[in-house]
C-alpha cells in the first residue's frame, strides 16, 4: 500500500470512519507485532504490547500531524512502548532472537541442530545485554533492516547518533561473542 493510500485512511478515520483505523491495524500489525518481539523476546508480552501501541495510536492518531510517515510515527509508538516494558521489573526472557529472525530447521544431525540452538542462546544474551537504546537501534537497523535516517526519526534522535549507537552495539556484541570467533 502507498503512502498515499495510508493517508488517505488517516483523513477516513479522521472523519469518524472507525473501520479505516481497522485496516490500519491489518496492514502493520504483523511488522509492529515482530519489532516488539524482537525488542521483548516474549511472545505474550508482545501481543500485549502490540495491542497496546495499536490503543495508543487510536487515541494519538488525531493528533498525528504527518511530519513523519504513519509507519515511522507507529515504529516510534512501538519502540518507546518495548523499551518503557523492558526496563519494568516484569521483564522477562523465553524466546530468543535467532527463533524469531529465522526458524531453525532441523538437520540430519543433532549435534549440529544442538550447536544452533546454544548458539541462538547466545547470540540472545549478547543481544538483551545491550543497554535499551543500543538494543533498540541493533534491533531496528539489523532485524527490520531500516537505514539510519528513519531510525533516526523513530527514535527523535540525529543520524550521527543513531551510527554513534548502532556501532557501539556491535562492538559490544563481538566482545560479548569474540570467544565464538575465534
């Protein structure tokens, strides 16, 4: 769907035409569900958020100006709604990253199916131990594969800081993960 399209079901909404939010929702909510759950590694929590960005913007979206896209404005609601649960006590860890980003296919030997999974541990330690910000910008620009300038928008923040963030998560994660370099 276009940027055009999208707007146009804002200004329906806009009108009082409820069932154009409902297709708003049915266009992003697969993408938005899978950022929270990247950011949050728990599939119920994630629902829950999801559900709860999608309120959120319901009741913003009349205040929504345009400046950014509807999707940049949707991720920004997403990522500050993730990072707020994620540094609330209840936080808590059963999926890990690797399951999300790609399935793991079973091969013809269970040594090497075991090796995948421990390296999917792994990888999900590193990953949660970044502080929320660097997650935040590693989750963005490597999952969801976004370029810099629209993670920038998402998080209010200037390009240089967003590269700033970006590259100080990786350095983080291959010091976290240089035992399996080597």
């Amino acid at each position: 769907m276009t940027e055009e399209s999208v707007k146009e079901l804002i200004l329906r909404f806009k009108r009082g035409e409820e069932k154009a939010f409902n297709e708003l929702v049915n266009l992003y909510k697969k993408g938005i569900f899978n950022l929270v759950l990247r950011m949050v590694r728990n599939r119920e929590d994630a629902m829950d958020l999801t559900q709860e960005v999608f309120v959120k913007a319901y009741r913003s979206l009349d205040d929504f100006r345009g400046d950014s896209s509807f999707s940049t404005w949707l991720h920004r609601i997403a990522v500050n709604l993730s990072l707020n649960f994620t540094q609330r006590d209840k936080f808590r860890s059963f999926i890990s990253l690797p399951d999300i980003a790609s399935p793991i296919t079973s091969s013809d030997s269970p040594s090497i199916d075991f090796e995948r999974k421990e390296l999917d541990k792994t990888l999900d330690q590193a990953v949660s131990s970044l502080p929320g910000k660097q997650r935040s910008v590693f989750v963005l620009r490597y999952y969801e594969e976004l370029p810099y300038s629209e993670i920038a928008s998402i998080l209010e923040k200037n390009e240089g800081t967003i590269k700033a963030n970006y590259f100080q998560a990786v350095r983080k994660l291959r010091k976290f993960l240089a035992h399996l370099l080597e």
